[in-house]
C-alpha cells in the first residue's frame, strides 16, 4: 500500500458495518460524514487524487449527491476547477438531463444541470460499489455531450460477489466486508 495512504486506511479499519435490508453498509467519514472527517484524512484525499487524475484541462468536476460533493468541493479548492452537484431533485431548466439509479440499498432520480455540451470533466465520488450511481451519473454527462476525462473515487469495493465494473474508475483504495469488518485490501 501507498504509504501516504495510511491516515485513509488507518481510519478505514475502524468503521462500523450495518445492515442496511441484507446489504452490509461501512459508515466512514469519507462515506457518511460520520463519524467526522478528519482534515488530515480528507487532505490525503485531496492530495492523492490530484496526483492520480489530471484536472489541467478540465471545464468541471461532478459530483453525484450527497457523498460526493465534499469530495469534489475540496478538489476544486485545491484545483481551481469548479464543479457541480448531481442532484436528486428536478429544477426543470430546459437542459435538464434527468437519470434513474440504483444501488444495493436504494434507488432514486438524479438530475443534471450545469454541464454543457464539450465540456470536459472528471467524475467524483466517494465509493464504487456495484458501479450504478456511477454509471448513472456518466450515462447523465453523455446525454448532456459532455467528455468524461476520468472518474475518481476514494474508495472501491471489491467484495467477492461483485460484478467489475465496466468503466476504468481512478481510485485510492480497494476495501471489502470480510466477517462483518471493513478490510483494506493490499
């Protein structure tokens, strides 16, 4: 493992899994804001997804809501790239690309505003889990024209009963549920 990811992963081990209707949900900071995020925690975040990804050319970063946007909030400090929100409530601007997701826990609408035809961005998210937020929020950005020059997350799941995900996904760290705990995988 990347040494300059050991504050991520140190705090990783001791997040709680719970049973979200058979799913085993981890609660981190990265995912939940709970328990807090350390600032030392989200500037490696920060740090280590800039050295990943390059955001020179890019018009936007994009965030699904809610997990993602502290994520890209702080890349765009960082960067000076703004970006923009996912959201799951319509506005009804004419350009509006709405999307339906699902996930293990859940499903709901998203909405796209915000992003133009051409635009360059770079997808933020916090976890990659069975790819469908993801998936949804790129199908969103293709209808809309936009170039997705990558797609970052903190974290990807890789439990053995996951499908791989179809799109190369940038990320920092691979964990799983193994026994009722989150383990960080070398």
């Amino acid at each position: 493992m990347d040494p300059n990811l050991e504050p991520l992963a140190r705090s990783l081990r001791a997040a709680p899994i719970v049973d979200r209707d058979g799913y085993e949900y981890f609660v981190h900071g990265v995912t939940d804001g709970i328990p807090p995020m350390e600032p030392d925690v989200l500037g490696t975040i920060v740090d280590e997804l800039c050295e990943r990804v390059d955001f020179a050319d890019v018009d936007t970063i994009v965030a699904p809501e809610a997990m993602g946007i502290h994520h890209a909030a702080a890349l765009s400090l960082e960067t000076g790239v703004p970006f923009v929100v996912v959201r799951k409530r319509s506005y009804g601007f004419p350009t509006e690309v709405s999307v339906h997701q699902e996930t293990g826990y859940g499903e709901s609408e998203f909405f796209l505003n915000g992003v133009d035809a051409g635009d360059r961005v770079v997808v933020v998210d916090d976890v990659l889990s069975s790819g469908n937020t993801i998936e949804a929020v790129c199908e969103a950005l293709e209808s809309a024209g936009a170039e997705i020059t990558d797609i970052a997350v903190v974290l990807r799941r890789v439990d053995s009963d996951r499908e791989e995900f179809s799109r190369t996904v940038t990320h920092l760290l691979d964990v799983r549920v193994e026994d009722g705990e989150l383990v960080v995988a070398d």
